[in-house]
C-alpha cells in the first residue's frame, strides 16, 4: 500500500493512484478504475473484457436472431397466407350469399 501513494495514474500523470488493475499491472486514479463483477478494472481492460463478452454473447445472439427471424417470418406467412385465403373467399361467398349457409372459412 506503501507503494501506491508514489505512484501515478497512468492516463494522468498528475494524480496519484488509488488502485492497481490486476490485468495490466498498472496504476490508476479513482476515475480511472470501475468496479466490475468485483473486480476493479481499469478502462482499457474493461473494455478488453467486455469486448469478450459481447463477441460471446453475439455468437449466441445471432442464433437466437436467426431463430427469431425464421419463426417471424413464418408467422408472417402464415397470418398473410390466412389473411389472403379470407379475403380471396370472402367477396365470393358474399356474392353467391352462400357466406351465412356454410360460412366463409369453410
Ligand atoms: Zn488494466
Ligand atoms: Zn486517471
């Protein structure tokens, strides 16, 4: 601890070091550092680490966009699909008046 109050923050030559990032081994000031998952991390090494973290998770994530995409447009086509079945029958079997006798979706 002796040590850190000679130290100087390495974005900030100026201010003194209140913490030490356990990934690069560097000082830096309060500002310098955030808390994440109970570690203290500098900038740099945060966003290294969640650099990490989003390429994971966009891995995962185009999968399940993927997923998403088909099952929507799917949907998509079946609702059009329905959608164009009603309204294809459902001038004609107003024309005929057959629409209240057997019903349209029949
Ligand atoms: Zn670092
Ligand atoms: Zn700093």
């Amino acid at each position: 601890m002796e040590d850190l109050l000679h130290q100087r923050c390495f974005n900030h030559l100026l201010r003194e070091a209140v913490a030490r990032c356990p990934q690069c081994q560097r000082y830096f000031c309060r500002e310098c550092v955030t808390e994440h998952e109970d570690k203290v991390l500098c900038a740099a090494c945060l966003r290294a680490d969640a650099d990490t973290d989003r390429s994971d998770r966009s891995q995962l994530g185009g999968l399940v966009q993927m997923v998403h995409f088909l099952l929507g447009a799917t949907l998509l086509w079946v609702f059009f699909y329905y959608l164009g079945q009603i309204l294809l029958s459902l001038p004609s079997a107003f024309h005929e008046g057959t629409i209240w006798e057997k019903g349209w979706w029949n």
